[in-house]
C-alpha cells in the first residue's frame, strides 16, 4: 500500500509526451510494474463516491500539492462534536457545491452574486476492513433546525430553525454543513470532500465520456438535457445536467434527482475501473490536473500523499460493494416542494453506521423517495 512514508515524489509528465521514461534531476527513472501501475489505477475509484459532485480525486500520485484546496473543519468546530467511533471504519461527508461565482456562474444558473449552495450530499460510510461502503443522501429541501456554528474563517453564525439543509453550506461554508451532519446524525465526519460543478464537467469529458443507459425520455430545459430513452456516452456538460434534473423525471422532486445522481455514480465508479489512461501521458496529466483542481477536502487529506493513501484504501470497493439510500423523509404536508426527516427511522441509518451494520430494508420502506428510480442505468 502507498503511503506518505513510502511513496517517492513523483515526476509529472509534461501534457503531450510520450513513451515510457521520463526525468527527474538528471536521472532516469525506471518504468513502473505492472503490479504498480495497477495499485495507482485503483487509486482513483476512492473518489468514486464522491459523485456527483464529488467525484473525482483521480491519480493524484502525479499531481501537485499546489492544485489542492484544504479547509480546517477540526479547528473551526472544536471539541463540541460526536466522539470518534473507533472500530476501523471511516464516515466521509462529500458535497456538490453550487457555486454562483467564476466559472459556475453560467453552469449554476443564476447572477454572480458568490453565494453558494451544497446542491447535492451524500453521507459515505466506508466498514470496516474497506471492502464495502454504505451511502445515505441527504435531500436538499430537507427542513431541519441548524445548529450554531462557526465557519473556517472564524464568524459564529447563530441556530435556525425550519430552514433548508443546503442553507447550511450557504451560511457558513464546509465548517456549517459538517456541523449540521453531526448534529442531525449524531455521527463525527472524519473527512469532507467537495466537487464543484465546472470541475466535474471537465472531469467527465477528460474521462471520455461515462455510458449510461436511459428507460425513459428526458427532457429538462432547466437543466438544458435532452436524451431518448437508450444508450449514451454522457459528455461533461451532459452529466451535469443529468445529475441536476428534477423537472425532466418522475414527479419533478428532489427525491428523483437523488436517484438519478446515485444511479450516475454507479456508472462513473464503473467507467474509471475500465478506463486506459496509462496509454496516453497526456490523458493522464489532464485528468490529474483537473481532479485536484476540483477538489476540496478536509485539512488532514489535504495533500498528496495523504489523499493517494485515503483513496488506496478504498479502491476495493466497486458498484456491487455499495449500497445507496436517501435519508428517510415524507413530504412537508404545508408545503409539497419541501421534505421532513422521519426521525424514528432516520435513527435506524445512523445507528446501523455508528455500529457499522448494514442499514436495515425497514429503515427506508414506507418513505418518499421520488419516482425516478430505474431511469438511469450502468449498461
């Protein structure tokens, strides 16, 4: 396994080059095992899960600590949070943030005005030994009292009550959202991943594309996406729209969207498994560069070395390993655009992940999850 003690600093290709041998302060270096090559192609489904909006920390072991963005969730939240539950398994907080500044300005639909909103989240829980992961998403128009919290540049922000979940992200960034997850679940995140939407979408086209197949029409103006029902290679801009439609599914709901975003994750973790990236330099260099520019995470993964060894250990874990289920909700009867948790069953999911269990069928039967389900599919 690669690890920060271990790992040798790397020689980046330059984006075009070719062959087998590059160099570093004068010295051949030899070329790698196929053994090796293998360890780092793995590497990158860690980020898999970070779907959608968070999906990709791909081949960092090439890639520069400069690229990386960091934030300090520890310090911002101080020691007022759920203990650390030590029994070998991992929670992982990731987010799809909806940025409306920069390059996200026309992507997110909206005036420039640098607000932001957490547009999609998913709670990963990784059990132990790493062989299989659990992911609960989390609605946005979810209503929930948020916590006092304070964000990583030091501003308290005081509790709300009935507001929605992504308000919390919008409040007080990374450091609010984290804080309303642990207040909700009772659980400590020990990691934050974000993806924003420009990053994604050139994430996917480095990729080449990810095949999805489609049972039904889709047709969302608000998300600009037009497929017929069939077999696609969703482009970037495609799978942004995909994992961004509610109006074009089902009966328009969050919920739905939930379920086309965890259907693409499937098809994203497969595509990465299958795709040759070491017969092009090139390819390789673009999809390193673009996935740590895109990515945020916590402070203690916010390199290199510490992200290869995050993900390396999370590279057994394929489609079949991991089971996705939206936080148990029902409709707001006052308003039908907006969800309630079901507490008694919301609080089967996080006691099954604080005792690293599976989450039990009847924790999410009899709840609203949209009519989506089964439109999206990994061919």
């Amino acid at each position: 396994m690669l690890s920060a003690q271990t790992t040798p600093e790397p020689v980046i290709p330059e984006p075009g080059a070719t062959g087998s041998r590059t160099r570093g302060k004068g010295r051949r270096r030899k070329a790698r095992s196929k053994r090796r090559k293998a360890l780092l192609a793995t590497a990158w489904t860690a980020a898999g899960v970070v779907v959608l909006g968070g999906t990709g920390v791909g081949y960092l072991y090439f890639k520069l600590n400069g690229n990386l963005k960091s934030v300090d969730i520890d310090q911002a939240l101080g020691n007022d949070r759920p203990s650390k539950i030590d029994n070998g398994s991992e929670n992982i907080l990731v987010l799809g943030s909806d940025t409306r500044s920069g390059s996200n300005k026309k992507l997110g639909g909206g005036v420039d005005d640098g607000s932001a909103r957490s547009d999609t989240a998913m709670i990963v829980h990784v059990y132990e030994g790493h062989k299989k992961a659990s992911v609960v998403s989390v609605p946005r128009d979810t209503l929930i009292d948020r916590p006092r919290c304070t964000d990583t540049k030091g501003t308290t922000h005081p509790a709300a009550s009935g507001v929605m979940f992504n308000e919390a992200y919008g409040t007080g960034g990374a450091a609010c959202a984290v804080k309303t997850v642990e207040s909700i679940t009772g659980i400590r995140m020990d990691h934050y991943l974000e993806v924003d939407f420009a990053g994604f979408q050139k994430l996917i086209d480095d990729l080449g594309g990810v095949p999805v197949t489609t049972t039904k029409r889709i047709d969302d103006p608000q998300s600009h996406l037009k497929l017929p029902a069939g077999t696609h290679t969703l482009s970037g801009q495609q799978a942004l729209g995909l994992v961004r439609t509610r109006h074009g599914v089902g009966d328009g709901s969050d919920l739905g969207r939930i379920q086309l975003q965890q259907a693409f994750v499937k098809a994203l973790i497969n595509q990465v498994k299958h795709v040759g990236v070491f017969t092009s330099p090139k390819k390789l260099y673009d999809l390193a560069d673009t996935a740590t520019k895109t990515v945020t995470t916590d402070s203690e993964i916010g390199s290199v070395n510490s992200l290869i060894d995050f993900a390396n250990g999370l590279k057994g874990i394929g489609p079949k390993k991991m089971t996705m289920v939206t936080m148990p909700v029902e409709y707001d009867p006052a308003n039908p655009n907006r969800v309630l948790m079901q507490k008694a069953k919301a609080q089967l999911v996080w006691d099954a992940l604080k005792n690293d269990r599976p989450i039990p069928k009847s924790a999410t039967k009899g709840t609203a999850t949209g009519e989506a389900k089964g439109v999206v599919n990994a061919p």
